[in-house]
C-alpha cells in the first residue's frame, strides 16, 4: 500500500513491552480513545493500545498481554509499506527494512 501523506514522528524514544510486562497507566489518550499514556519500569513514558493491557490488580498498573513496540515511523509520501495490523486509528506497517506505526490517515485507500 502506498503512502499518501508524509508522516514524521513528533518523538524520538519509543517504549517497548514484552508479554507480562507491567507499564503504569497515567491516562486515557483524548484524541486517539483505544490508546493510553504510561510508563515502562525503565521510566519511559508512551502511548499503549488498550486491548494489549490489562489490569494486573495494583492501582496503576496494566501487564502487556502481547509484545508491544511502539517504535513510530518517519514516511515519505509515495512510499511503499504493508500493512500488518491496524489498532485505534494508526496502523503497524512493514516498510521493508523496518516495522513500526504510522496514522492510518498517512495510507491510500
């Protein structure tokens, strides 16, 4: 599938987790609702699909159900990518030398 509009991260650190991993839900994401903001236990703060999360019983505290890597991608329009799972909004692609999200907005229907 083709790109048809740019898309370049806003951010430069991308949290990963494992399955079992635990990561402190800070809040809800208000532009994107199937998403939240939180911490890995290294201190890095993200943005984490929902349904990969669930309550482990602390307070704050969600365990990764599935990896997670929320590595986003830098897109030139034209480019081509395919597109492994789309979630909440953005879309996980494979651009051939690399994985990672982009906005589902950035793709050619």
């Amino acid at each position: 599938m083709k790109i048809r509009r740019a898309h370049v991260p806003e951010i430069d650190r991308f949290p990963k987790a494992k399955t079992g991993d635990l990561v402190r839900f800070v809040r809800a994401d208000e532009q994107y609702p199937l998403w939240f903001c939180g911490f890995t236990e290294e201190g890095l703060e993200g943005f984490f699909p929902r349904d990969w999360f669930e309550p482990c019983g602390e307070e704050d505290r969600m365990h990764a159900v599935r990896d997670y890597d929320s590595t986003e991608l830098a897109m030139e329009e034209g480019s081509e990518v395919l597109v492994i799972e789309e979630y909440g909004e953005w879309a996980l692609v494979d651009a051939g030398d690399r994985v990672g999200w982009i906005p589902s907005a950035c793709l050619d229907r």
